[in-house]
C-alpha cells in the first residue's frame, strides 16, 4: 500500500482519482492547491504525488520547484495531470523533475498503471525513463515550433 498525494483544484477530480486509487488498496491525501500540497509534503512525504499543473495561486510547475528546492523531490515520485498537451509544458515538467504525465480526461485504467508504473520502478529506472522522456519532449517541442511557423 502507498500513500498517495493527489492535487487538483478540482474537486471532482480529487474524488475521482480518491476513489480509483482507493479501490487499489492506497492510502490517498488531498490538496486543493499548490500552496496546501507544499504544506501537506512538509508534514510528510508521500510515495507519490498526482499533480495537477494548472491551479490558481500556485501551479503544478511551481510546486515541482519548490519540492526540488526544499530537497523533497527525490524521495517522492510526481505524475504530472494535465489537460495542455504542448511538448513545451512536457519538457519544464521533465526538466523541473516529473516522473511522468497523464493527459486529461484519462481512462481510469490508465491513471492505476501510470501511478503502479512509477511506484514500481527503481531510482535508476525512473532517472533513466525521466532523461528518455526529456529527450522526446525536447525533439517533439522543436517540431511542433518548426510546424507552428
């Protein structure tokens, strides 16, 4: 069992991904916001943490930064949930230290492999898939740059 941290702004999808990572036997922790998700690491460390990337006050982004900052980041694996699919977002997410993204509206069975995939993988693995996805991000930014002009 895991303890996850989950979030979102809203709180429809707070109850949603809560329900769906609960069936799965992990223990689940809400935030409403980047500022309550800081307070919330700082009291604890959960395994993972599902973050969602636009919130008011305080963004996923940041909240990736800070966690960095504050030497939390390593110890905790981020799956980044997000309704933009720009490669540019992707790639500051890499670069600031995700673990993975998940695009919304997902499909329930993809958020449980996503979380299981990241809480199953070593360090190693995970610095390894981290650079792999940076490396596609980065490539995929550039065309869609190349493409937009």
């Amino acid at each position: 069992m895991a303890h996850v941290l989950v979030v979102d702004d809203d709180p429809d999808i707070r109850r949603l991904i809560m329900t769906i990572l609960g069936e799965g036997e992990h223990r689940v922790d809400i935030a409403e916001d980047g500022q309550q998700a800081l307070e919330a690491l700082s009291s604890g460390l959960p395994d993972l943490v599902v973050l969602d990337v636009m919130m008011p006050l305080m963004d996923g982004f940041m909240v990736l930064k800070q966690m960095r900052v504050n030497g939390l980041r390593e110890s905790t694996r981020v799956l980044m949930l997000t309704a933009r699919s720009a490669e540019s977002d992707w790639v500051r997410g890499f670069k600031l230290g995700a673990d993975g993204y998940l695009t919304k509206p997902f499909d329930p069975d993809e958020l449980i492999n996503a979380v299981e995939d990241l809480l199953n993988m070593s360090k190693e693995q995970l610095r390894g898939r981290r650079e792999e996805e940076l490396a596609r991000a980065q490539m995929l930014s550039r065309l869609e740059t190349i493409f937009q002009s």
